[in-house]
C-alpha cells in the first residue's frame, strides 16, 4: 500500500515536510517499498492514516532515492520510523534503548496510533522525548 502514501524523492522535499507542518506530527518512514518489514509497514500507515489526520501527515522515504539522511539519523535498518513536530525531531522511550525512532514494523493499528497521540500531546507541551504507552523491551522475549 505505499503507493497510496505520498512518497518525498528529494532530500529538500524531506526537510519542506519537516519544517514547514505548523500543527501536525510528521510521521516519516525511512526503507525500501520492496521491502517485506516495510510493506506491513506502510499497509499499518495507510490504514491509519484517516484517522491521524487532524494531528499528523504521515510520508514515505525510500532511502536510497534519498540517502542524504541515512548517516544523519544512522538508517542502516531495513524499515524506520521517525516523529519530527514543528522542526524538531520528537524521541520515544519505547522501552528499547534506542529512543530516536521505530526500527521494526508496527503490525498493531491502534498501537501506532496511540504513539503518534503520545508524540502529538507531548511534543505540543514542548517535550523532545516522551513515553511510549506500551514497553516494547521484551517484544523478542530471548
């Protein structure tokens, strides 16, 4: 489904998304649309999509079109997702270590969505870094 989804195919693109949504969240998917992790990605943004709409705009990056910010935010991973609110880029204590962005797919709608309103609520309170609803530390459970 991530044709459905708009697509940014210039690095300048990526930064006028950023700088320039005043009162959304903008949910950005870094990876491959060939990808199998961001096929079910993308098919989870796009069913949400509709309904994040009052307070986020979510796009897709294909990161070897635009691989101006793979060493930026260290995209080395087949599938990421980043939170960026009115310039600034939003983390989340998802309970992994790594707090500046998603580096799995999301396969659950209604826990995406619940993050994107954690970032929203939080970043509008001026916050760089909030809590994700859910701890995702034992999502592989070893």
């Amino acid at each position: 489904m991530s044709y459905m989804l708009p697509h940014l195919h210039s690095g300048w693109e990526v930064d006028q998304a950023i700088q320039t949504e005043e009162d959304r969240v903008v949910v950005i998917r870094f990876g491959r649309d060939s990808d199998q992790t961001c096929m079910v990605q993308d098919e989870v943004l796009f069913g949400i999509a509709e309904k994040v709409k009052n307070f986020a705009v979510i796009y897709l990056v294909d990161i070897d079109e635009v691989p101006d910010f793979n060493s930026m935010y260290e995209l080395y991973d087949a599938c990421t997702t980043m939170f960026f609110y009115r310039n600034k880029h939003i983390m989340v204590d998802l309970g992994t270590g790594n707090n500046n962005k998603i580096n799995w797919a999301l396969a659950d709608k209604q826990e995406l969505i619940d993050i994107i309103e954690i970032v929203y609520r939080g970043a509008r309170k001026g916050r760089g870094l909030v809590v994700s609803p859910k701890d995702y530390s034992t999502k592989y459970r070893y």
